[in-house]
C-alpha cells in the first residue's frame, strides 16, 4: 500500500512531487483531525468561525454538515472529543498522480463527489469491490484514483501554526475531479458558529468570491 504520510500531503506533493521550497517542510504525524469551516466574505479578510464539518444525524447522516456543541472550549465547542467531528485524512499517489482521501472516524467511509463526479453534494461511501477501507473500497490506490469520486486535491490546505504539539492547517478544499468545485456549505448558518444541527449542509461550488475553508486541527493524541 503506498499512502504516503498523512497529511505530508499538503505540502501540495513536498513528498512525491515536491518543489524546491516545500520539500524543506518535514513529513508530518499521521493522525485524526476535526475540521473547522472559516467562510470569508467577499473582499474580506477576516474570516468567520461557522462551525465544525461534522457527521449529523448522531453519525448516522450520509452528508457532512456544520454545527457547534457550544459546551466547550477544546474543539468544536466542547471539552472532549465526539466522533462526530474526527476525520482521517492522508495522501495516495499512483502513475505519478497525488490525490488525497477525507474519510470519517464514525463509520470509516470516505467523503465522495457520487455520480460519477457530478452530484451537488459530497456524500460518505465505501465501494463494495473490496475490503481495503484504505482505498474507500477499491483494490488499491490506483483504482481510486482513477475513479476519481474519492479524490480530493487539497494542494492549498497548507500548514500556518504548531502551538503546544497541536498541528494546524487551512485552506480551500477542491474535488479532484473537473472542474474542480471548490467544499462549501449552505444555507449559510444563521449564528456563527452554527447551533442548529443537520441543517447547514456540505455542497460544492466554483464561487471564489465568497470562499469557504478548512481548518484542520490535529487530534492525534484522541486516536
């Protein structure tokens, strides 16, 4: 199995494909992360806080959505961790192509772009073709990657901060596929962070203008 080092991959290839600058960044831990949703306004600057991706329902939701328990301080409003907010995130590469893969701590299926690449939304899924979890399903990871459904280029999620041993990324998250929509959210949460549960829902889009991001927070110490 060639997975590279979980999230090596956001040096944008420093481990398979690198360039001269990021290739001096160090291969970092493998880990589980939770993923804040910074959502920039048009012309601004200043991000807002609209909650954690997380999978709804009480993790029984086929489609992420936003929310903040609001009861603490730790990660997405609490002071423990809930698997709801937990996500697996590394790199596989295959013919000289790096894809990355999104995968849920609940129920270990992968977040997808379905039919075939088109569906407004992304969704969770395991292929039924094999029982490698590592490949969403798929024998290995050229199959994957040559599917494409479960692979996501996150090139701009790159590291900014390491406070006390806790590893911090952003940036935009776009489907590997053409023509690369871009991870967003809507409706837009009335209360920032979102409070109100299973009703911000993941979708995709090609706006850059109101641009939605991802925080990752490294959760290595919770695995």
């Amino acid at each position: 199995m060639k997975v590279l080092s979980r999230f090596c991959y956001v040096f944008a290839g420093a481990c398979a494909l690198a360039s001269s600058a990021q290739a001096q960044v160090p291969n970092l831990v493998q880990g589980t992360f939770s993923i804040e949703t910074p959502y920039y306004v048009s012309g601004s600057t200043t991000p807002t806080n609209q909650g954690c991706m997380i999978i709804g329902n009480s993790g029984q939701s086929d489609v992420p959505s936003l929310y903040d328990w609001g009861m603490g301080n730790y990660t997405c409003g609490l002071d423990a961790v809930n698997w709801q907010e937990m996500w697996e995130v590394y790199a596989l590469s295959a013919n000289n192509t790096l894809v990355h893969v999104i995968k849920s701590r609940v129920n270990g299926k992968c977040l997808i772009r379905g039919q075939s690449g088109a569906a407004a939304s992304p969704s969770l899924y395991l292929w039924p073709t094999s029982s490698y979890t590592e490949y969403c399903g798929f024998s290995n990871a050229k199959d994957l990657i040559s599917n494409g459904q479960a692979a996501w280029d996150l090139s701009a999620v790159l590291p900014y901060a390491d406070s006390g041993g806790i590893v911090y990324y952003q940036g935009p998250a776009r489907h590997a596929m053409s023509p690369n929509p871009y991870l967003a959210f809507s409706p837009l949460p009335s209360s920032a962070p979102s409070r109100v549960a299973d009703n911000s829902w993941g979708v995709f889009t090609t706006d850059t203008l109101n641009k939605w991001e991802l925080h990752l927070k490294s959760m290595t110490n919770w695995d």
